[in-house]
C-alpha cells in the first residue's frame, strides 16, 4: 500500500511496532532532514526573543501587555510549523496537481488587496486585514505560487523525458505566470516583494536547465524596467527616498535616513559580546522604528553581540546549506527547481534585510526570514521547510 508521501511501506511485517516502523530507514522520520528543522525552530525562537525584546516597553503597540508580541510570535512560529508538517504530509508531488488552484487563489488574494479590503501599514498598501488583530499579506504566499508554477512547467517535459531542458515556449509561458502576481503587487507598490520575486525567476531558471540568454535578457530587462519605473513615477515618494537615503545616509539623518543610523549605531555599539538581553539603550530607548520587524536584526546586534549576530547568520547558512543539498540530491528536475527557488528566496532577503540595517542595501521593508514578526512571512518561510524536507523525504533511498 502507498502512503501518502509515495513510497511503499508494504514490505514491513504486521508484527513490527510502530517505533520499528518510525526508525526504520524509509520511515519519514529517519529521512527528514533534521539539522534544516533544528536550524529553523533556533532562528524562530531566538527571533522570539529579540521580538519580545524590542516590544515589551512599547506600550504604543503592545496595548500594556509586554508579553503581547512574544505570545504571538511564538503562536505564529507554531502555526507555521503545522504548516510545515502538513506540508511534508501531502508531499511536493501532491501539491504539484494543485499548483493551478494554489496560483489562481493566490492572484485573487493579491487582486484583493487593490479594492477597499486592502489596508495600509508602514506605507505600503499590501495587506488584508482579516480581524481580531490580524492581517494577511498575500505576496508573501506569491514567492510559493511563483516557485511552484514555474517548476511545474519547466519539468513537466523533461521529468517526463521528452526533452532534456526546458524550450523557449515553456520558458515564455512560465515567465508570464510568474510576472501576473509581480505586476499587481508592484501596483500596491509592494517592492521589497517585487525584488525577491525577481531574484525566484532567475534562481529557477538557473536550476531548470534553460538557455542562459533567458537569464541574461531578464537581467537586462530588469535594469531597463527599473530605469522605466523611475522615471514614469511608479514608486511612492516614500521608496524613492529610501534610495536616496542608501546613496547619500547624511542626507537627511533626521527624516529618511533615520532608520538607518539608528540601526548602525545599535548595532556598532553591541561590541562582541553585547550589552545583555533587555539591556541595549537603542532597543529600550525605542530609538529604531519597526524593530521587531524588518530592523530585528539590529536588536540581537546591540543585545547579544558579533557573537549572537553571528550565531543567526551560521543558523541561516547551515538552512542555505541543507536547501542546497537537497536540491542536489532529488532526481528529478521538478523537486531541484522548486528547492533552487526557496534558496534564492531565503538567501536574497536574509541579505537585503540585514544589508539594509548594516547600511550596505537599500531599506526595502523585507523580513529576516525565521526571525521577523510577522504571520504571513513566517507561514509562507515554513511551508517552504515543508516543500525541502518533502522533496528530502520522496527522493529514493538510494540517492
């Protein structure tokens, strides 16, 4: 009989216990790949803590309640990790025939956002708020879809056999999949998003196989349509001076700038071993905005120092480390493409998001994956563990 995650358990005897069954060499449990899980639930409950950290005296936020942000990020971590587990139970190659029905909700949700549903927070109109203090932030599931529909038909042919890389149809209709949900979030104007879409597309067609001239035309036509958009005033004024702000830091340290200073010097002054959980002045102090989200970062950099800032970014390399692995290993191209664009996914945004507060890449309002307060965002990075540890646990024992 055929389990649920496609491989035959028929061979075992009825005798056998179900702790033979879970330790056995074919057993889902045996072949998940647990330093990704352990590295994973780490970067989310030290998450917790910086969160907890640069909450609990906002009164503003936490209406008084000073465990308010830490409950909830460990409420979402768990949610997320259901998620997770759901996902390992259906499989990537179940979620394969539902990739139509995932993509069309996922471009209704976005679309969603654009009429009166939509709500603003931090500039950017990109939420749906769904009550009782929650909001949905539907690009967020686009990184999945985009992955998804994209690995779907640039493998179909040739997992099937017939060709032995993707043609260049396949290839056009795959990129104009992806750019549907890319073009309404960057209405919202959503562009942190819009970039680590952009960074998906290339990372799957890499792994796909197609011709290089796709990558190099997208490249190209990425700095043409970013000259386009400048120009034709498609971003807020609050984007454009963001840039500004990331080319000249002096140029308002008052106003755009702001953030970015205060990031650098929370972080500069955290030394090696840091001033000690709850105890750095610009974190209690209140001095960096948005903290517990797209400038966490900066609290393990005052808090817990090189050595704790350190111990994420080793935390994030070892989950780049086993998503490429498990890229390398599966068989088929499907499960290598969808695993190539997670890793462009976690590895772009956990770049941009600590380049910004470093004051080396442009303030883009990304999340530190794992780490950030957010559902959506920590929904979406947990069912992309689910997606990996799936694509480790169907490829055949022998590889």
């Amino acid at each position: 009989m055929a389990g649920a995650n496609n491989f035959s358990v028929s061979r075992y005897a009825p005798e056998r216990g179900p702790i033979a069954k879970l330790t056995a060499r074919d057993s889902i449990v045996r072949r998940l790949d647990w330093p990704l899980l352990f590295s994973a639930l780490a970067l989310s409950f030290i998450g917790s803590l910086l969160v907890w950290s640069a909450t609990r005296n906002r009164t503003t936020l936490n209406n008084g309640d000073p465990y308010y942000f830490l409950f909830r990020h460990l409420m979402n971590t768990g949610i997320g990790f259901t998620l997770m587990v759901g996902t390992v139970w259906l499989g990537h190659r179940t979620l394969r025939g539902a990739v139509p029905v995932l993509y069309g909700i996922s471009i209704v949700l976005v679309l969603a956002v654009l009429t009166p549903l939509g709500a603003t927070i931090n500039g950017a109109h990109a939420w749906i708020v769904v009550g009782g203090g929650f909001s949905l932030q539907p690009s967020e599931f686009c990184k999945i879809t985009i992955i998804l529909v994209m690995a779907m038909l640039l493998a179909a042919r040739v997992d099937a056999g017939d060709l032995a890389h993707p043609d260049h149809r396949t290839v056009v209709k795959a990129l104009c999949l992806a750019a549907a949900p890319m073009g309404i979030v960057m209405l919202m104007p959503d562009l942190g998003s819009v970039m680590v879409m952009v960074i998906i597309v290339l990372g799957v067609l890499l792994a796909s196989g197609a011709s290089n001239r796709w990558v190099l035309g997208l490249l190209g036509a990425g700095v043409a349509g970013a000259v386009l958009i400048w120009q034709l005033g498609v971003l807020d004024e609050y984007q454009i001076n963001r840039f500004a702000a990331f080319a000249n830091p002096d140029l308002d340290p008052a106003g755009v700038g702001y953030n970015t200073n205060q990031a650098r010097i929370a972080i500069g002054s955290g030394g090696l071993l840091g001033t000690g959980l709850f105890k750095g002045s610009q974190t209690t102090g209140q001095f960096v905005p948005e903290q517990q989200t797209d400038f966490v970062f900066t609290v393990a950099g005052e808090e817990l120092g090189f050595v704790g800032a350190g111990l994420i970014l080793v935390l994030l390399g070892v989950v780049l480390w086993r998503a490429c692995r498990i890229a390398r290993e599966t068989t088929e191209l499907y499960g290598t493409i969808v695993a190539a664009g997670i890793i462009a996914w976690f590895a772009f945004q956990a770049f941009e998001n600590i380049g910004m507060t470093l004051g080396i890449m442009p303030v883009a309002g990304l999340p530190l994956p794992f780490v950030s307060y957010g559902g959506s965002s920590m929904f979406a990075v947990w069912v992309a563990v689910g997606l990996l540890q799936s694509i480790r646990v169907q490829r055949p024992i022998s590889a």
